[in-house]
C-alpha cells in the first residue's frame, strides 16, 4: 500500500510539474512557423519575447534551447517533406529533438513511429504540446541520454535516426561518431542537419551532402545556408 501511494504522489508531482512548464511555454512564446517549412507550427521564441532578451531563464533549470527551431533542425525537416519515401512506414528517432519538430515532420510524412529523444525533459513537454498543435499522435518522447548506447528499441531492420545541429564542439561530436558508427552496423540509415558548426569536421569524411536550403535573413546572423547530410562509414 505504501508502494502504490509513493507512486501516486510522483506520478501527480510529475504531472503538476508538466502542466507549470506548459503553462511557462504557453506564456513564453509564440505559436509561428519558419519560412523553410511553413506547414508546421511550433511555440518559439522571437525577438517579442521577454526570454530572448535574457541572459537565463529563472523558470527554468536549464537555457530553452528547445524554443529555437535550429537551422540544422529546419533543414531536416524541409527535406522530409519534400522527401516523404525516406520515413514512410519506417521507425523514426530524432536526437537531440528539441521543439520536436522533426518528430512532428516525419509523422505527417507518414512514418510508422517516431521517437524524439532529449535529454532536456521540458523540450519533450514542449514537443508535446507541438504536437497536439500539429494533430500528430505517434510521436513518443525520450529524455535518456542515448549516445553511446544502442539504440534497442527501435528494432526495425533500417530505422532513420536523425542527428539536427548536434555538433556544437568537438567532444560532442566524436562521441557521436562513436555512437552512429555502432547504429550503422545495425542497418539505419544516419541524416545529419548542420549549418557549418565547427564539431561537424569531425564527422565530415564520412558524410554525403544531399540538400542544401537558404535561412531567412531575419533568422540567424552567423549562418546563412544549412545543409542535409547522409553518413555512410563502409
């Protein structure tokens, strides 16, 4: 009896906790989409909200990463749509899912599942509610760190795994080469988003650039193109 009631209590914490976060989301940004795939909509921050105007997010336990849909992140996304035979009926996941809007394109491009991992839990509260704006309902959301483990729960023979705006620096990004050299044995086919950051040298050898698309010019300053990429390591 004591177990059950332990359990109740954090399920109704847990619960209390995602509706405070919803509500910070709901409050914090604003519901738009990006000019290189407009049939989404996403809660995200502009220059109108307060949050983009400060240095940390008190609200919050970490920066709301999740509320930026990255170039990388827009690329992948565009390049599904355009390119649905590369989810359709498949078993998709999406590292580093952020705004889970790639979850959000696969689906509607018709993949069999999607599995949008971050290990940020308030990203997944925000995917979410993305997608209950977009009508998607086969988009489940992880916040394990998977790098560096296989990935088990994707058993279908050649699964897409999706890698937007993941290589930030170079430690990250030789883990991850560890980790997508481990899932190519396993047969799933690896789609990389980059923009030009510095830690995707590390991964390069091994890419095929496949699409590259134009940023808005009131969406980033640093970068101007982003690119789509297919890792092959035989």
């Amino acid at each position: 009896m004591h177990t059950f009631k332990s359990k109740s209590i954090v399920i109704l914490m847990l619960i209390k906790d995602a509706l405070k976060f919803k509500s910070l989301i709901f409050k914090n940004t604003i519901l738009k989409s990006v000019h290189l795939v407009p049939e989404i909509k996403l809660h995200l921050i502009d220059k109108s909200c307060q949050w983009c105007h400060q240095s940390s997010v008190p609200e919050l336990d970490s920066d709301p990463f999740w509320s930026v849909f990255w170039h990388g992140g827009q690329a992948l996304s565009r390049f599904v749509m355009d390119n649905p035979s590369i989810v359709r009926g498949r078993a998709v996941i999406d590292i580093g899912s952020g705004c889970g809007a790639l979850g959000i394109a696969s689906s509607l491009s018709g993949a069999k599942s999607v599995i949008c991992n971050d290990i940020d839990p308030i990203a997944n509260i925000a995917g979410e509610v993305n997608c209950g704006i977009n009508k998607v309902s086969n988009v489940l959301f992880n916040d394990k760190n998977l790098i560096n483990r296989k990935c088990r729960f994707i058993f279908d023979d050649r699964s897409v795994i999706f890698l937007g705006d993941m290589f930030y620096d170079e430690i990250i990004a030789r883990d991850i080469l560890t980790w997508c050299q481990a899932q190519s044995c396993m047969n799933h086919d690896i789609y990389v988003g980059d923009p030009g950051r510095f830690g995707f040298e590390v991964i390069r050898k091994f890419s095929s650039k496949i699409a590259t698309y134009e940023l808005a010019d009131d969406e980033c300053d640093e970068f101007h193109s982003a690119s789509v990429f297919k890792l092959k390591f035989s």
